[in-house]
C-alpha cells in the first residue's frame, strides 16, 4: 500500500477550514476535478499533496497495477513552496483523543463513551 495512501486523513475527519494550507489544497483539487486526479478520493489526494509538500517528491496514482500505469504530473515543487510558506513550525494534521475511528469493528456503546465523535459502523445490537 501507498504511504499516502496508508497515512491518508479519514474523509470524515474534522478540517479546519481557515487553514491557508488546506485552503490552497481545496482550489488544486478544484482545479484538478476535470482530468485524472479527480479518480483520486479527495482524502488520499489530500494526503498525497502534503507527502509531496514535506518531501519533495511525487507520489504514484493510487490505482496504479501491473495492468495499468498512469503517470501524474509532477506537482511536488508547487506542494513544497507551500509547505514551506504554511506548514513550517507546524503539524497540520492533528489527533485528537475525543475522536475515534471504529470502521473496521464491531463495538458495544460502552466502549465508546469517552469519544465525542465515532466514525464507524453502528454499535452492536447485543
């Protein structure tokens, strides 16, 4: 699996949408919405722009096999200028420990009643 791919923000996480950073990374993807990158989910896409950012280098299409290989254009000095300009002395990604995610589970009420927000499937019925 992809590093972005593996680290990708959960699309129901909560953004702060005054962050110029995200900002900036909203209108590419507007702009991105009529070509290949639109194949991206937009949380992957995310994560594969702040990877490009902080690393300088360009992460593979998401749904690249064996069968089929489609190269992306190389937007890794963009992502870096503006991770160099917003995100330094930073993190822009932030856990939180009143927000869990329980997708992958099954999971009494009670194990979750010290989280403000559950993503997940609903609580067990037994």
């Amino acid at each position: 699996m992809q590093l972005a791919t593996l680290h990708h923000i959960n699309g129901n996480s909560v953004y702060n949408a005054t962050d110029p950073l995200l900002i900036k990374m909203i209108g590419e993807m507007e702009r991105e919405s009529i070509g290949i990158f639109n194949a991206v989910p937009y949380d992957v896409r995310l994560s594969q722009m702040m990877f490009e950012g902080a690393g300088g280098e360009p992460c593979p299409f998401v749904f690249n096999s064996h069968r089929f290989f489609k190269k992306l254009p190389n937007k890794a000095d963009r992502f870096s200028k503006w991770w160099k300009e917003l995100a330094s002395g930073y993190d822009p990604v932030k856990e939180s420990s009143v927000i869990t995610n329980m997708g992958l589970m099954e999971y009494e009420e009670s194990e979750v009643e010290k989280y403000s927000i559950v993503h997940g499937k609903k609580a067990s019925n037994r």
